[in-house]
C-alpha cells in the first residue's frame, strides 16, 4: 500500500519545510504543495477558482497515486476546514493507500517568529495566520507541536507514525 500524507497546518507554521525534509527523508517519494496550483495574479477565490484548484490538485496526486515509482505521496497545504480536505479526498483514487493527516502546530510565540523570520514574505500575516490556528484543533488529524522541535526532528517524527 502506498502512503498519502496529507500535511495541514497555518500559514507560516512550516508545512513546506517539513514537508521538503520529509520528501528527502523517505525512500520512492513525491511531494505536491497545493499552492503551486494556485499562483495565479491576480489571486481571486471564487467557486471557479476553488473548483478549478481542487480539481488540478486531484489530478497531480491520482497520478501520482497511480505511478509505480512512488510509495509516499505528500501534499501539503492551508486545508483549515474539513470540506477542503473532504473535496480533495473525494476525487482521489486512494483506495490502495494509508492516508495520514498530520496538523503542524505551535506557540502563537514560535508561529511570530516563524512567519517574522520567512524568506518568502508572499503576503503572510502574523495575525491572519494566528486568526487560523484554532480552526486547525478541532479538526480530524494527528496534532504535532513542534515548538522545540527542528524541521528534520518533525519530518523523522512524521516518519516514525507511517
């Protein structure tokens, strides 16, 4: 069986560097993030554009589902609302793999630091992100506070659960 391994987490929180670390770290792997497809200018959410990006992320994870090279499947992106992960599940041709659902979290201290310290400043907010965080608690995945954890520590602990 292969692995599909959603990883969720806030803006900021370290999805794509977990996520890149954990695509090295385990053998026969690929990795999506979601915004790669939705860069778009401008960036407009609308019920097209929502359909359009669920529908381009399902048809890169079903071939990479269907793709004998790859035994783990990594998707990481902002999926704050169980109908996001719903509509993505739904047109996945998974019935062949593990699905895992791992939630980055962290301090609102570490998250300050995190999202001050990025690289890529693309329009992130501190208190926007900070505004998510409590939507990703009450949703159906594995929690990993990773405050006092570095990104290779995470991605071996995500590694670990598989």
């Amino acid at each position: 069986m292969k692995n599909l391994i959603f990883i969720n987490g806030t803006m900021g929180v370290g999805k794509t560097s977990v996520s890149q670390r954990l695509n090295k770290i385990l053998e026969k792997s690929v990795w999506l993030d979601g915004d790669w497809c939705w860069m778009a200018n401008p960036f407009t959410v609308t019920d097209e554009t929502k359909a359009m990006v669920t529908d381009n992320i399902c048809h890169i994870l079903n071939n990479f589902i269907a793709c004998s090279e790859y035994e783990n499947i990594i998707f990481s992106w902002v999926m704050d609302f169980e109908s996001i992960y719903e509509s993505i599940a739904a047109g996945l041709k998974s019935e062949k793999c593990n699905i895992y659902r791992f939630t980055i979290c962290c301090s609102p201290q570490t998250l300050k630091k995190r999202v001050d310290g990025d690289l890529i400043q693309d329009g992130r907010d501190f208190e926007k992100s900070l505004a998510r965080t409590a939507r990703f608690e009450i949703l159906d995945t594995i929690k990993i506070y990773n405050d006092d954890m570095t990104v290779r520590q995470t991605a071996e602990y995500i590694k670990n659960l598989l």
